[in-house]
C-alpha cells in the first residue's frame, strides 16, 4: 500500500466546529498518511486508534533541504487502543519534506485529521 492523502479541516474563526471523521491510514513503514503542500506552523494533527491494540505514529524528519533541523529525527507518539493523540504545532525546519508536505507512519491502522489554525 502507499501513503493516504489527507487534506486539511480548515478552523475557522468565530464559528460552531464540526468534528471531521478523518481519514483512515494503514500501518507499515511507507504507509500511514501525508499532508501536501503543509503549512506545519500552523498545523495539529489528531490520531485516533481503533485498532484493539496500542500503537505508535512516527511524523517523519524531513529532508534536508528544507528541513534544516532533520538530524534531530522522527517524532514518535504511542496511541493507546480507544485513545486519541495529537502531534503540533509542527516545526517545519525538522520536519517539512522535499516536496513539501508532512508524513505520518503508523504502526496499527488509525484514522489522522489535519486541521490547519487561520491565520488573522
């Protein structure tokens, strides 16, 4: 399998929010999920877990260039079973990708939202 597609819930500001299901991500090294065209300042990430076991997520270091601070490495979190984890706001200079966007592995499936914060 490859790595899913997750697009942003956008906040909005003065308004009733929702709460998006997200989307579900397979586990395995070169799976899990993958924001494009990131803006990791202003980004949080939920993970969520219904896997019936406890699980790991891994926000891949990026690449250098652009991500000047890579060499301090991967971010692991652990997800308990039923449980829910969030990861932000994400420093790009460790973690943006060549192209941009930011990557999530997971060890058992979960299902991961990125929610993007305006900027006003």
């Amino acid at each position: 399998m490859a790595r899913t597609a997750v697009a942003y819930s956008t906040l909005s500001t003065n308004s009733n929010l929702s709460d998006p299901a997200g989307t579900s991500v397979s586990s395995g090294a070169g799976n899990g999920g993958q924001v494009a065209k990131a803006a990791p300042e202003l980004t949080l990430i939920r993970l969520s877990n219904a896997s019936g076991g406890s699980g790991t997520a891994t926000l891949l270091a990026g690449t250098y260039p652009p991500a000047l601070a890579a060499g301090q490495g991967n971010l692991v979190v652990t997800v308990a079973n039923s449980g829910t984890q969030w990861i932000g706001p994400i420093e790009s200079g460790r973690f943006l990708q060549s192209d941009g966007s930011l990557i999530v592995e997971t060890s058992v499936a979960m299902t991961m939202t990125a929610f993007k914060v305006p900027r006003h």
